[in-house]
C-alpha cells in the first residue's frame, strides 16, 4: 500500500477555505484516494474518496492531478466545527489483497480560529 | 447512510480479565471487518482483519492469542482482549467494508481502561 505524507498540522480562521495536499508518490494503477475526519474520542467519518481529477460533495472537494502523485483535500469556509484530525489514505483497488485495508498515516490536525 | 454500531463505548476492567467488544453492521453486510487501536495523540494502527467465516489475519507484532477475533456472521465481529493489562488500555475502534469500492465506514470506538 502507498505510503501517504501530509502536514503534522495546519491554522486557519472561520470562514476560510482550507486545503490539504498529500503525496502519495507511489500509488498503484488500481489505488483511489480517500480522506478522513476525525475527532477526538471518536472513529474517523469518511469524507470524500477519488480515482483522479476533480471529486465534489456537500462536504469537500478533492483534487487529483494526471499523475496521481498527490491530492488536495479542499473544505470551503470551515468553521470552528471542522477542527478536526484529516487522514488522507491511499486504498487498494478490487482485485487486490489488500482491497479496504487503510493504513493510516499521522494525519493533519487542522485548527480553525475564531 | 451505512452505520458501523460498536459497543460498549467505554469499559473499566481489573488487570487479569478478558473484555469483549463487539462490532455490528447495521443496515449492510460486511463480509470483512477491520480492528484498529489507537493510543492518545497518536494515529490508528491496524491490528488485524477480520474475515467472515474465517480466521482474522493479524498485523505483524499483534498478538493473536492476546487478540481473539471472531466474524461469525455478516453483520458482527467480535473483538476479546484476553487477560488485560495496564499497557492495553486504549482506543479500540472497528471498521466495515460493504461492497468493493465502498468507503470504510467506523464505529465510534471504545476506550478501554485497564487498572
């Protein structure tokens, strides 16, 4: 599974649009991405996941270039509530071994000030 | 949306004892499930994988005798911390798998105290 690397953490102010990127340098042609929240003493919730250019919710976008090297992970006008850790994860594909198992990484612990 | 429901959500035991844990798909079948544990500021390691009908595949350096991990049906794994210690307190948390491609989707955790 392709290891992922993101910022330990990142401040940003209500209102505010946040964007987290994470390099995966070595994601597999079957490999998608996906992102995590999670708060304390609670399991992560899942966000957005993607195969490449641009995924949109209600929650977030997520922007995978070309080369799928790395991904943004784009939450508009966050508010106190979105302070939060972000997981982004690298999953394997059908057919794979390790089809649904995540490995996490450190995480990105977002604060978002008032 | 699909619902992973864990339970109990906090459990207190004597050094010695064994604690169960269980974790339930609610409105899907899961035919894997996963167990995580996750210590104070730190990330979540995988433990093991837990295959319906099968025995669990553990990650390197868990220990499965310690672990005891049973996925008698779709919708229910069973996590057993057998003969707790203090150094085993901790977040425990599930996960479930639907169809391929689906997101994982987690319970909400228990912690688990060890005195």
């Amino acid at each position: 599974l392709a290891k992922t690397t993101q910022p330990i953490s990142m401040d940003s102010y209500e209102g505010q649009e946040v964007n987290i990127t994470c390099s995966h340098n070595n994601i597999a042609t079957n490999d998608y991405i996906t992102w995590y929240q999670q708060f304390p003493s609670q399991g992560p919730r899942f966000i957005i996941q993607g195969y490449k250019t641009k995924v949109t919710n209600e929650v977030a976008s997520l922007f995978i270039p070309a080369d799928r090297k790395s991904s943004t992970l784009s939450l508009p006008r966050v508010s106190l509530s979105d302070t939060a850790v972000y997981y982004c994860l690298v999953v394997a594909g059908a057919g794979s071994s390790n089809t649904g198992k995540l490995i996490f990484g450190q995480g990105t612990t977002l604060q978002v000030k008032p | 949306g699909a619902v992973v429901s864990q339970h109990p959500s906090w459990v207190i035991c004597k050094s010695g004892t064994s604690v169960k844990i269980e974790c339930r798909s609610l409105d899907f079948q899961a035919t894997t499930m996963f167990w995580y544990r996750q210590f104070p500021k730190q990330s979540l390691m995988l433990m093991a994988t837990s295959n319906e009908g099968s025995k669990a595949t553990y990650e390197q350096g868990v220990e499965k005798d310690k672990f005891l991990i049973n996925h008698a049906s779709l919708t229910l794994s069973t996590l057993t911390v057998t003969s707790a210690h203090p150094e085993d307190s901790s977040f425990y948390i599930c996960s479930a798998e639907g169809s391929n491609n689906s997101p994982l989707h987690f319970g909400n955790g228990t912690r688990l105290t060890v005195t």
